[in-house]
C-alpha cells in the first residue's frame, strides 16, 4: 500500500527528472495535490518541447544547414530531407541482451510502425495467413483487412490446439500486448516452430517487462524471427504523452541470412517509412529516457498501475460481475465494462464521458481520454474488433492507493446506478 505522502514524494522525484532537463529549470513547488502533480507534469513537459525548437532551429524538414546537429536528451540525430533516412543514437526503450543484435526504425506513431513493417512484408512474401488473438488492438486488425491484401487474417480462438501448426501458406503471428490474458499466455506454452515470423506489440508492457524478455525466450526457442512493434506515447512517458513517437525494433536483424527469407524485413521497412513518409520527429523523444532514475521511476509507476488494476479488477468481480466486460487483459492496464442493453460507438463514448464528468465533479481524478498509463483515470469507448461489441474502458491510473479505492467504489457506483436508471426508463 502507497500512503499519500510517499506518492506525493515519488512525483516529486518525477517532476524533478523532468525539470532537470530544461536549460532553465522552471521554479515549481512540491506537490501538494495529484491535481497538482497532473498539472505540473504537462506544464513541464511543454517547456521541454518549446525549449527543443527554440535550440534546434536550424533542424528544419529540408535539413538546409550544415552545422544543424539535432539531439534531444540522450539522443543524437542525423538525416536529409524530409527524416527519410533519419538515423538515431541514444539508448534503447527495451533492456536487451547486448550480445544480440537488433535493428531499431523510430516512426511518427506505434501505427505507422506497425504498418510500415506490415506493408513491407508484401517484398517478402506474396501471400501468408497473419493470427491474431481474441482482445487484439483493432485498429490493427482494420489496417490488415482495409490495406494489406496480401495477408489473410486468422482469428484464433482458445483453446489454441495445434492453431500454430505449419500449414501450407506461410504464418505470422500478431502477438499483441492489449489481447486478453488466457489467450497471450496460451501462446506461451504452445509449439512455436510452424511460425515464420512474430510480430509484438508490446505497448502496453514496460519496456523492461518480464513478459517482453519471455516472448524473446520464445522467439529463440523455435527460432522465429522477432519484430518488436511499440507505440512510445503511453508508458514511457512518465503519464505525459511526450509526443507521438513509434518504433519496430528487429531483434537479430540487422545481419541477414541470405538462407532466411525474413532477414531483409527490417531493410523492407525501413524502405516502407521512408516512402509512407513516416518517420520519427526528433523533437518527440522524450529527453528524460534512458538514466537509472528514469527506469527506477518508470518501474515504480508501472507497479503501481498493476496493483490497482488488480484491486479494480477483484472489486468489479464482486460487486458486478454482469457488467463487467473483461477483466483480465494481458497488460492488466485497463478494464471494461458492458452495459445490459447493447452499446454502439456513440453511447459508449457519451457514457465514458458522462462517468468521467459527474465523478470529476466530485473531486476525483478521472478524465474522459482515449489512451492509458496517465496520472488520472481514463473513460473511453472501446470496441472489441474480434466480437464486434462495444464497452466503456476504464483505463487505470498511478494513483496512492487509498484514492484509487475511493475512485474503484465510485465508477462501481456509478455504472450500477446508471445501468439500473437505464432500465427502468425503458
């Protein structure tokens, strides 16, 4: 349990990582409030984005002056026009084993890396059956069937038997962080070898994940070629989306073997990003990565976000299990909650709204904001692309744990209250 007080002196340690990375250090209190930690945190993380492009005005899209020599933090830059060839020095968002090699391609957004990597598999192969699981993020899943007609999407159901046999056609595996729990670790005690590539989608694990580290396991157990797909705006931010900042990360990739048709993936990709016109801006790399400090901190949070996710999870079990959605995502960073009668986007999105506003009003720290890992709540619609129905996420927030259980107690309340208002108005 997190009192109050040690929470406000772990944001305290935060916003000073921040602030220490300002030429001139904004003049900020301590914390006497989450209100004004949340505050505080965007404040700081502003003055940081102003501050890069007042200082790397010569870093323009054209790249038109030689002595332009962009950084941002630990981070080094160099490229020509329009980013096309953009090339980054600076730590890894991932702890991997340095004996191993990896090739990593920075994009404008975790969509654009994943599209990029998945559009470039069209030089690999001419057709090929990409799996996906139940809880899947589903814009990826609208991205495959809308735009890459070379892949066939499989929708895998539990239990998963020989579901990752070698068949005929060639086999990718989408092994997406956000899919629900049973279904990610099933894959984890099946027969990999039928597989010729995986691609992770590790947004919602921390970059230093044990989950991450067992998938990499995995991976090498049945030699399958790994792609490691993240969007940077949610974990590894400190709760302050820095900016939109993606990446593909090929583990393994950068020495290719002629005899393995996947090994010029990475070389397709990076091709891909520089012809979707989707790579990474320097001024979105979050200057505060990469320290010890930064890991301690990012770890502490994201344990935090566990442990209330676990305790909502254990209270909407026991209090409303029939207008509990799923409960048990792989990430455990969110939850969702079903309506008696069928919700469709507008609804959905109006009841994540109206929550977020009538419990705002009484002092908690919720939001309505579609993504996840802030210092608040967050109330989003949400669609499941593999069972075509609708729900209201409830996205949990770093928060001390006496609070968090006041705000878990409220949104059960409240759905149950409105849920039963909605019956008998009709």
């Amino acid at each position: 349990m997190e009192t109050i007080q040690a929470y406000l002196e772990r944001k305290h340690r935060e916003l000073g990582l921040l602030n220490d990375c300002l030429r001139h250090r904004l003049d900020l209190p301590r914390p006497r409030s989450v209100d004004e930690v949340i505050s505080a945190k965007f404040q700081l993380t502003a003055a940081l984005r102003a501050e890069h492009e007042l200082h790397e005005w010569k870093a323009t899209e054209t790249a038109w002056s030689h002595t332009a020599d962009p950084v941002s933090g630990p981070f080094e830059f160099s490229y020509d026009y329009q980013r096309a060839d953009l090339t980054v020095r600076g730590p890894s968002f991932y702890e991997l084993d340095g004996s191993r090699a990896s090739t990593a391609i920075y994009t404008a957004s975790g969509m654009a890396a994943i599209s990029a990597v998945l559009l470039a598999s069209a030089q690999i192969v001419e057709k090929a059956d990409i799996l996906v699981l139940p809880g899947s993020y589903g814009e990826t899943l609208e991205l495959v069937r809308g735009f890459v007609p070379h892949l066939r999407l499989v929708a895998l159901e539990l239990p998963l038997g020989d579901a990752l046999a070698r068949t005929n056609s060639p086999r990718i595996l989408l092994l997406d962080s956000c899919c629900v729990a049973g279904a990610f670790e099933a894959v984890l005690r099946c027969e990999g070898s039928g597989l010729d590539l995986l691609i992770c989608d590790t947004t919602c694990f921390a970059g230093r994940s044990g989950r991450i580290r067992r998938v990499r396991r995995w991976a090498r157990q049945y030699d399958i070629p790994l792609v490691l797909v993240r969007s940077h705006n949610k974990l590894d931010s400190l709760g302050a989306e820095y900016g939109r900042l993606g990446s593909a990360v090929f583990v393994d990739g950068n020495e290719p073997r002629t005899e393995h048709p996947w090994a010029h993936l990475a070389c397709e990709t990076r091709n891909a990003v520089r012809l979707l016109g989707g790579a990474a801006l320097p001024a979105h790399f979050p200057p505060f990565v990469g320290t010890a400090a930064y890991w301690d901190l990012t770890q502490r949070r994201v344990a935090a976000i566990l442990r209330n996710g676990r305790s909502m999870a254990r209270h909407f079990a026991a209090k409303m299990p029939e207008l509990s959605a799923e409960l048990h995502f792989a990430h455990g960073l969110y939850v969702t909650l079903r309506a008696r009668h069928p919700l469709d986007e507008a609804s959905a999105r109006q009841a994540a709204e109206d929550m977020s506003n009538d419990l705002r009003a009484e002092s908690f720290p919720i939001r309505h904001a579609g993504s996840f890992g802030f210092d608040f709540a967050a109330t989003e619609w949400f669609h499941d692309a593999t069972t075509d129905r609708y729900s209201v996420r409830v996205a949990v927030s770093d928060l001390p744990t006496e609070v968090w259980g006041d705000l878990t107690v409220a949104i059960a309340r409240w759905w149950r209250d409105h849920q039963s208002a909605r019956v008998g108005q009709e």
